[in-house]
C-alpha cells in the first residue's frame, strides 16, 4: 500500500509542476506585447522571420544600428509572412529585413512581377501608410523551382517550362502554403501544363528535410531559395524562370517612421554592400559551420568597414 | 468567440469533406497512425515493464532511462529520424513510440510493483510457477495500472501525432500547419477542435475499460460480494 501512497504523491507532485510549467508558459505569452511596452522613441525594433539567412540580415540591421547608437531591441524569428506583416503594420516592429517581390505579393495579391527595379517601384507604392522601403540590396533570395541535377540531365531540363518534359510523375514537396502559393502547383499546371502528381509537405521551408527528400527522390521538386548553400553542395539545379513566376526577390529593409534620416543611411550602406555571392557565403557560414547569427553579422560588418 | 464560430463552420462546412483533405479522411489517418504507435510502443513496453516488475531487477535503469526518454523533445527528434531515415511516415512512428514507451513501461511495471508481495508469496505457496504467478496473479492485478499507463500514452501519441504532418501527408496536423502558415486560423482551430475531441473520445473509451479491468475482489466494489468459489488469491482479502 505504501507504493501506491507514494505513486499518488508522486502524481500529484507531478500535475502541480506540470501545472506551473505551463501557467509559467502562458505569463510569457506574446512576445511582442513586451516589445511594445518598452519601445521608446529611442528603441528601434529589429524583427526577423524564422528563416535562418532572414536573421543573419536581421543581426546585421541591428548591429550596424547599434554601432551607430541607436537602441536595438531584436524580436527575431517571427514567424512567415502571415504572421508578422500585421505585426509590422501596427508599428510593433520598425525595421525588418524583406524580400521585394514576395513582399508586394503578399500586399498586392493581383501584383504584376517584372525586374527588380519595376518590383520596386510597386512595391514603394503598394506599401500602406507609416511604412516605406529603404535602397534595395543586390542580394536576392529567391523561391525557386529546384530539382536534382540527375533529374535534370535525365530530361533535359533547363528552365521551369521544360519540365513538360518530364514523363515520370512529379510530387512536390515544401511547406503546406505552398500549395496556394500563387506559383505553387496550380500556377504550373495552368500557366505550363506541366501535371503534379501529389503534394508532400515538409515544413521546414526548404531546409535540410526538403534537400534530403529531393536528392532521396522521395519528392522531385522543391521550393528552395536560391541564396541556399545547399544547392550547392547537394549538386541541385534551381531552374531558370525567364517568366518571371517567381518575382525578383532583392534583399530590402522595410522600416516605419521611427527610422529616422541617420539609421535609413546606416541600413542603405549595408544593403549597398550586400550581393548574391555574399549573401550565399554568409549562410554557408550558418548551414556549414553552424556559426550563430551574430558572429557571422559581426565578422561580415567588421569586414567590410561597416562597424 | 467569433473565430471559434467560424472554426465549428469550418468543421462543418461540406467542402471539407471531399478530396484527399476530408476531415474523416485525416480523423482515420491520425486514429491509425496513433493506435499502431501505441501497439509498437506497447510490444516493446509491456514485456519489458513485466520483466522489470516480476523480477525486481533494472528498475533503477528503467526509471533513468524512461525519465530521459520523457525529456526528449518530439519535434527534434522526429527531424533527427527524418534527416537520417528521410521523410515518410517512418521518423513520425519512431519519435511518437519514444514518445509512447514511458507511461506504458512504468504502467506496466508499477502494475506488477503495486501488487501486495503476501499475494504473490501466497499464489508461490500454493505451488504456482513463476510463469503462472505472472499470468494468474500479477497480470490481472496490475491490469488497471497498466490500462492507465496505456491511457495517458495514448492522450500524448493523440495530441503530438499533429507532428506526423512535419514530414508526411498524414494527420489532424496537416490543417494545423496549413492553417497556421496561410492565417487561415479558422482551420488551425477547427483541427486543433478535432484533436481535442479525439482525444477525449479516446479518454472516455479508456475509462470504460479501466473500470471494467479491475479484477473482482481487488476494486473498490468489494460490496458486490466476491466469490470464493475459485480459491484464487485474489479473494482472499
């Protein structure tokens, strides 16, 4: 009998810390209510999405702001578009690192792509009231239609059209909102006819689940963004896009009014030295070596002057 | 409370129920994929628990060893499966039955644990081998203890099963991270509404069981005058 007294006890200490674990859980709830309240006039809110490369930029913007003074207070890793975009427009967040033509499409469902400085343009003014862009970087991260390059030398395979081309059936794999994306399977079956077989999520945004899926050839394309190291070193193959499915995705600061002249030029200076290839490096140095974001921000802004 | 409306109309509403998205579809998905978790996480669990419980021995190790397994996070395991396995339903099954395996094992063992040692040495006097004294005694008696092990185990595999999603086409979760990802919330919620209920149909079927496991003779029904016709150890308290 004492073993099952002892159980009992043992179980109820177990709920009760259950319990507090949990309440102590819900105290901590939104972690952007606590951005609010201390954010001053001085206090610059950096944000990031909960993208790898996203926070890299994001350590960047905030270090670069930090060294010229201003008070940074870091809310990364966010989330995806979907859940941020209200958070920005609410003028929770001052200064977040975008991508231009996923931005405009979020903003303008119906929005025509074109090059990047058309994108830009759009999107300068398909932004809402209290939130401009500042100089776009050279750098893009694009989505991308990828796949292996055994896959693409079986069929031939160069731009995203010629995946007609392809008579084995395709299975797409990435995150579940890529299939209402707006180039998802649909937009290839409408605007190409190239025909999907199935959907596979994996929801780690094209990371490494996605990579070993597609050189396992569990799926045969893949959402992956073409700053990704990955492609690199697993021998993939981002297809072409001449028709622009995919807006041009250059690197972009998207800030409220809180950034003044002197943190607009801080922010313009990095993106003026931010290209692809560095862009690229930069995250190799996160997926490769497994570096934290604020030492590769560190070692790249002291490289280049910036700080 | 808007929102929880428009999740119950989401659940409702009939488009749901065609395709390769239908919520019966994915309620079966998600039922299957929990139960045979738990079978694979009981065929490994229950023997074990037995062992440890009969003999006495290895409890210390299975103690330490069910504590860690407990401390292990699902999501990061089930990327760990995945990365070396691929993805697929296999990671999901592995890290759901590491999941699994601590409520049943300790079901099982505290079962045999909980059991009055003057019952055992009684059911050994009488002549019974070690063999029947784990099928004749121990296993009836320790039955309830090990239905509540397999019950919580059970309430876990039901609400983290939304992680077979992560990597596979399969589940309640799908709707969560769809939901999730496109603020289609009304979604998110209308799936995570269905978990709930699933998990609590599950709870009550288990608590049925539970009450009808419990041995005449050891339950608290003592008033429904148990029979000394067998002259099993059982009734002689």
């Amino acid at each position: 009998m004492f073993t099952i007294t002892r159980g009992r006890l043992a179980l109820v200490s177990a709920v009760a810390v259950g319990a507090v674990v949990a309440l102590a859980g819900c105290a901590s709830g939104d972690p952007l209510d606590e951005g609010n309240s201390s954010a001053d006039s001085e206090t610059l809110v950096v944000g990031s999405q909960d993208y790898y490369s996203n926070e890299i930029i994001a350590e960047i913007y905030a270090q670069a702001l930090e060294n010229g003074g201003f008070t940074v207070d870091r809310q990364f890793r966010i989330g995806q578009r979907e859940a941020y975009l209200p958070e920005i427009e609410s003028g929770s967040i001052d200064v977040f690192p975008e991508y231009s033509g996923s931005l405009l499409q979020a903003l303008e469902a119906d929005a025509a792509g074109g090059s990047p400085d058309e994108v830009y343009t759009a999107l300068e003014a398909a932004l809402p009231d209290g939130l401009t862009v500042l100089d776009q970087a050279d750098a893009a991260d694009q989505n991308s239609w990828t796949v292996t390059q055994a896959f693409a030398d079986t069929y031939g395979l160069t731009d995203i059209a010629s995946l007609t081309e392809v008579t084995e059936p395709i299975t797409v794999g990435g995150n579940s909102e890529l299939e209402t994306r707006p180039y998802g399977p649909t937009a290839l079956k409408e605007k190409y006819g190239i025909e999907i077989a199935g959907f596979t999520p994996v929801e780690d945004s094209g990371g490494p689940l996605t990579v070993k899926a597609l050189v396992d050839n569990k799926i045969q394309l893949a959402n992956i963004y073409t700053a990704d190291p990955n492609i690199e070193s697993n021998n993939l193959v981002a297809l072409d896009d001449p028709d622009n499915l995919f807006f041009p995705d250059n690197v972009v600061p998207l800030v409220s009014d809180k950034v003044d002249a002197s943190a607009a030029e801080i922010l313009n200076a990095v993106s003026a030295a931010l290209d692809t290839d560095t862009l690229v490096a930069l995250n190799a140095q996160s997926v490769n070596d497994q570096a934290a974001a604020d030492t590769i921000a560190t070692e790249w802004l002291t490289a280049e002057g910036l700080i | 409370m808007n929102l929880f409306a428009s999740a119950i109309d989401w659940i409702l509403d009939p488009a749901n129920y065609v395709g390769l998205n239908a919520i019966p579809l994915r309620i079966g998905q998600h039922l299957v994929f929990s139960l045979v978790t738990v079978l694979i996480a009981s065929a490994i669990a229950i023997p074990l628990g037995y062992l440890i419980g009969h003999t006495g021995r290895g409890r210390g190790l299975a103690v330490t060893t069910s504590g860690g397994l407990r401390a292990i996070p699902t999501l990061g395991l089930l990327t760990l499966v995945a990365l070396w396995v691929g993805i697929g339903v296999v990671a999901p099954y592995v890290a759901l039955t590491v999941l699994a395996i601590p409520p049943i094992l300790a079901g099982a063992y505290t079962g045999f644990e909980a059991i009055d040692r003057r019952t055992v040495d009684a059911a050994r006097a009488v002549g019974m081998s070690e063999l029947q004294i784990v099928r004749k005694v121990e296993v009836p008696l320790g039955l309830p203890l090990l239905i509540g092990g397999l019950r919580s185990a059970t309430l876990q595999v039901i609400a983290t099963a939304t992680l077979a999603a992560y990597v596979a086409d399969l589940g309640l979760g799908r709707y969560l991270f769809s939901g999730l990802k496109t603020r289609d919330y009304a979604e998110m919620l209308g799936g995570s509404i269905l978990v709930i209920l699933l998990a609590l149909a599950l709870e009550g079927i288990f608590a049925l069981i539970q009450r009808f496991v419990v041995p005449r003779g050891v339950s608290g029904r003592l008033d429904t005058a148990p029979t000394l016709r067998t002259g099993s150890p059982t009734a002689a308290r």
